[in-house]
C-alpha cells in the first residue's frame, strides 16, 4: 500500500494576530492502513523530537 498525505490546517488563535496555513505533503509505503498510521505517528515523533519543520510550508492567510 502506497499512502499519500496531503495536511493542510489552519491555525488561528484569538490572541494572535496572524492567521497561518501550514501544509504538509509526503509519500509512506505501508503494507495497510494500520502500518500507514504507525509510520507517520513515527515521523511526526520525529518532528518534534528534532524540532524539523522543513517538510511543512507555512503561508500567512490574508484577511479579505
């Protein structure tokens, strides 16, 4: 099983004055959907344990 996941997610807080979209795109190979999920649990332990945010885009959200 080939898994794609594509996040996208925004952020808004009432005390904050900028309002951001974060993205997050990448490929996991996965046998099925359980081993898909422990993959990328993994990998997001692995973002916050190194503090690596390069695979993540961050875009501020322009009031219109």
């Amino acid at each position: 099983m080939l898994g794609s996941i594509s996040i996208t997610s925004t952020t808004e807080r009432s005390h904050c004055q900028m309002k951001v979209e974060v993205t997050f795109k990448d490929v996991f190979d996965a046998k099925n959907e359980d081993e898909l999920y422990e993959a990328v649990l993994e990998y997001l332990l692995y973002v916050v344990k190194y503090q690596d945010l390069t695979a993540f885009n961050f875009g501020e959200v322009k009031e219109e």
